[in-house]
C-alpha cells in the first residue's frame, strides 16, 4: 500500500473517531437540565428547595425596593438572609412611573433605578434582571414608534455599565399584545439585542407568551446564545405546567438544539393548592426536557 493511500486511510479514520466523539459530546450537552425555578421570591425559598427547584424568582420591587432607603432594604433582606435556596433573577423591573419610551422619558431617573436594582441585585446573588415591564415600555397614543424604539434602545445601554459593575444580566422579555404595544416576539428581541450591542443585555423567551404571539420554536434557535433566561406556564389561563396537558416539547427540543443550560422559571396563576400545583409542574417539565 502507498504511502499516500495510507494516510488518506488514517486520516479517515482519526475524522470518524472525531466524529463519533462530536456526536456524543452533542448528545451529552443536549440531555443535560437547564435550572427549574418558580416566581415565587424569597419568602417561599425553603418550599421551593424540598420540592426540589434550583432557584427562586422574585420580584424587583418587593424583593430590591430600588425607589426605597437602603435601611429599609436591608431590614426586608436580614429576613431572607442566608439563602437556603438561589435567587436567580427578579421580573417586574421599571414601574410605569418610570418609562422607558414616550416624552416623558427621564434618563438620569432610568439610570439611577438600574443602579439601585444592580446594587441590591448583587447583595443577594441574583444575577439576572427581567426586563418585560409592559406599561414602562409602552407606546404612547400617537407617538412615533421608530423614536420610541430607539429610546428603549438608548434606555438599554444607559444602564449597561451599571449591571457590568455589579455582575447583573439584563433579559429583555417579549410579552403579548394583550400586555404591552411595542416588542412582542423573541426575534424581535435578538434584534434589540444586537442593536444594544453590550454582553450585560441579553434576551428571555416565554413560552406562554411565544405561544400567545404563535412564534414557534425556530425563533429560539435563531436567538441561540442571546437567550440567558426563559420563563414557562400554559397558554390556557397562563396556568402552570401540568395543569391542562401543554407540549412544551418542541420549545424545549429548540432550547437543546442551541445548548441552552440557563433558567426556565414558571410565571404562572398558581391554583389553592401550592405545593401541589409546584409539584405537578416540576415533574412536567423535566419529564418533557428529557423527552423532547
């Protein structure tokens, strides 16, 4: 045999092995878990952990009361302190007394409320911030929705460095129409993304509302590593998983496909029955993350 036909052989062989390696890696990345938490905040930390959740989602202003003295803060926070469970994130970031678009937008108002919620944020360990906050973001009635766009867009990267310094992710969330006027859909969120163009500003997709706006799973993978946070429930009454039998599996087979390890946090109208209905949902969800 020459010795050409030789190395062509070896070289095919080392490429299969290669291969056959890539393939399993894949395969052992797109099996592992994302971390499962609930929207539920502090005060409900100890339940979250014995059924078995990885974190806690709370909320910004009654978890990091960013408007509030410090003292306050840390009188509410020695209550909690020291977590028995993670906090990873907190939703509800501006109020609609603080816009983020319209004429009325105050900047150094912007700046110093993501400060706040920054610094508090890093006092308990959350490290991601969700930025849906519908009414702060809405558009007002005849108000020109390029200017506004380019507003939450200058919004976004005022308060960049802020959450560089103190380690904090913003998420922006799309959220249905039936919520909020201006951005809707994930895909439209990579777009915002790009367009802030900071690593401390990123994206979140929710189910519930993916499935409101019938964006299908393809615009997870066309968001791919911009995703760093998800939150779930089920489209009927925004109910949580388990409830009325929600496939959620496609969403979860795109989330594998683009390596997604974060969060998925359920954002849900929880029944009278709370241990219950967190029970249901956790076993739902990482019985569909293994099958889809």
């Amino acid at each position: 045999m020459s010795t050409s036909r030789r190395e062509f052989l070896w070289m095919g062989a080392v490429g299969s092995v290669a291969w056959s390696a890539r393939t399993i890696a894949a395969g052992a990345e797109n099996t592992a878990s994302p971390l499962f938490g609930a929207c539920r905040g502090p005060e409900q930390q100890a339940l979250l952990k014995e059924i078995g959740y990885d974190f806690w989602e709370g909320s910004v202003g009654s978890v990091l009361m960013p408007g509030d003295p410090d003292d306050a803060f840390e009188k509410k926070a020695a209550k909690w302190l020291p977590l028995v469970l993670p906090g990873r994130s907190c939703a509800g970031f501006f109020p609609a007394s603080i816009p983020l678009v319209g004429p009325q937008v105050d900047w150094e108002a912007i700046e110093r409320h993501a400060r706040s919620t920054f610094r508090r944020a890093r006092r308990l360990g959350i490290d991601h911030i969700v930025l849906g906050s519908g009414a702060a973001r809405k558009i007002p009635d005849g108000f020109d929705p390029a200017r506004a766009r380019a507003q939450f867009i200058e919004a976004c990267r005022r308060m960049a460095p802020a959450a560089a310094e103190f380690g904090v992710t913003v998420v922006l969330e799309p959220l249905n129409r039936a919520e909020t006027n201006f951005f809707h859909r994930v895909d439209e969120g990579a777009e915002l993304v790009d367009a802030v163009a900071h690593p401390n500003i990123q994206l979140l997709a929710d189910i519930y509302h993916m499935m409101r706006e019938d964006e299908g799973p393809e615009s997870i993978r066309t968001a791919g590593a911009r995703l760093r946070h998800c939150h779930i429930a089920e489209k009927a009454n925004r109910a949580p998983p388990g409830t009325g039998g929600e496939d959620f599996r496609p969403y979860f087979r795109a989330l594998k496909e683009i390596g997604y390890q974060g969060g998925i946090s359920i954002e849900a109208r929880w029944g009278t029955d709370l241990a219950a209905d967190l029970r249901r949902a956790l076993d739902v969800m990482r019985r569909q993350w293994m099958e889809a």
